[in-house]
C-alpha cells in the first residue's frame, strides 16, 4: 500500500505543475506583485529601509534563523552519489565552435569599447581646459571688481584727487593700502551671499574705525587729519 501523500508534496507537485505552464506562471506573479503593492500601500509590509532600527534587528535575526535551519535541512539530507565520470576518446570530444558571426560581433564590440574610452579621456581633457578657464576669467573680473569702485574710479585715483601735493610717498603709499583694503571688504560684502560673513565684515569694519570718517572712498582720521608714520 502506498504511503499517504502529505501537505507538503501535494503543495510542491501544485507548484511544477503551475510553474511548468510559463502563462500560468507570468499570472501567478502578476498576482503576487500587486498583492505586494497593495501590503505596501496598507503598511502591511514595509521595505527594509522604512523599518526602524529595533525592526530591522528582528527581522534580521529571523533571516539568519531561516538561513540556519535551511543549511540544517541540506546537511541532514543523505548524500547522493554521482555517477562515475565518463571518459570520451578525443576524436569524441566536443569542440567550441564560434561562427563567423559572432567573431565579428566581438571584436566590434572590443573596438566599440576602446572608441568609447579614447572619447571619454579626451571629453574628460576638455574638462579640465574649461574649468581652467572659467576660474581665469573668475578671477580677472574680481580683480577688475577690486580695482574699480562704484564711481568708475581706483583708490590710487581717488587720491589724487583729495591728497595734495606735499604728502610725503611714505604716507600716500598708507593711505593707498588703506583705500584698496576697503573698496575690497566692500566688494566681497557685496558680493557674497552669506549673512553671517556680512555681519563678520561689518563688525570688523566698524570696530576698526568707529573714531573716523570716510572721505571720497578713503578713510580719513576724525578732524581732518591724514595718518603719518608715526600712527
């Protein structure tokens, strides 16, 4: 008398059976999919990613649980053994052959690939050429910001303009460095975009001068008075 057929095998002959039938198969996953997305829409089922830490831990220790018992199951099932290798003459054995087709697909396909690789070291190249010189042109419009003021003027203009004439170099080269420094915070106040910069350069500035004032862009000592060398 045969042996009753359990659940289990009734299950995994279902299963080849349908999975033998590639329509009923592609039905089956169908299925299966959006079955998944709508656990997914419910919050039946969660990604690994959604999952919070304390779920993530869980649902990893059933995993090594599961990879246990199955390892367990395969070790526990008797070793079938093979059968015994045959050995074939050689004017048996099998030869590769590639067809002439399929030559010729690989090796466009290898001059394909080096092609791609030149093109990409060269765009690669033109690259850095452009980067280069977009920081060359950066550069040379701040400095021209730097020179020329809002006026159109250069502080070494400006002063010309207020200085007279008996002002010894020493001092005029001061009062050159002084006026470049300004006209600079006040471009880059100008020009950046971070308030808190803005307030480190305001401070600045006004600590460093709250006992003068400023003069045709040049800042001059309360009283009228220009910087000498001795302060």
């Amino acid at each position: 008398m045969a042996a009753p057929i359990t659940p289990a095998e009734m299950q995994r002959r279902y299963r080849e059976k349908r999975d033998a039938d590639p329509e009923r198969r592609e039905m089956y996953l169908q299925k299966e999919r959006e079955k998944w997305q709508r656990d997914r829409e419910t919050g039946k089922k969660k990604r690994v990613a959604d999952l919070s830490e304390h779920e993530k831990r869980a649902q990893r220790k059933k995993w090594r649980e599961r990879k246990r018992e199955t390892k367990a199951r395969k070790k526990a099932r008797p070793a079938i053994p093979s059968p015994p290798a045959t050995t074939l003459p050689p004017e048996l054995e099998p030869v590769a052959e590639y067809s002439r087709q399929r030559q010729q697909g690989q090796r466009q396909k290898s001059r394909n690939k080096k092609r791609f690789q030149r093109d990409i070291e060269k765009l690669k190249v033109a690259l850095v050429k452009e980067k280069a010189k977009k920081e060359k042109y950066k550069k040379r419009w701040q400095r021209s910001q730097t020179k020329t003021n809002s006026d159109g003027q250069s502080p070494r203009a400006q002063l010309a303009k207020i200085l007279p004439d008996f002002v010894d170099p020493s001092t005029r080269r001061k009062l050159l460095l002084q006026a470049s420094i300004i006209e600079e915070l006040k471009n880059k106040y100008k020009n950046t975009r971070r308030e808190r910069e803005k307030q480190i350069i305001a401070k600045a500035t006004t600590a460093r001068y709250s006992n003068c004032k400023r003069e045709g862009g040049i800042i001059l000592l309360e009283g009228g008075r220009q910087p000498n060398d001795n302060g």
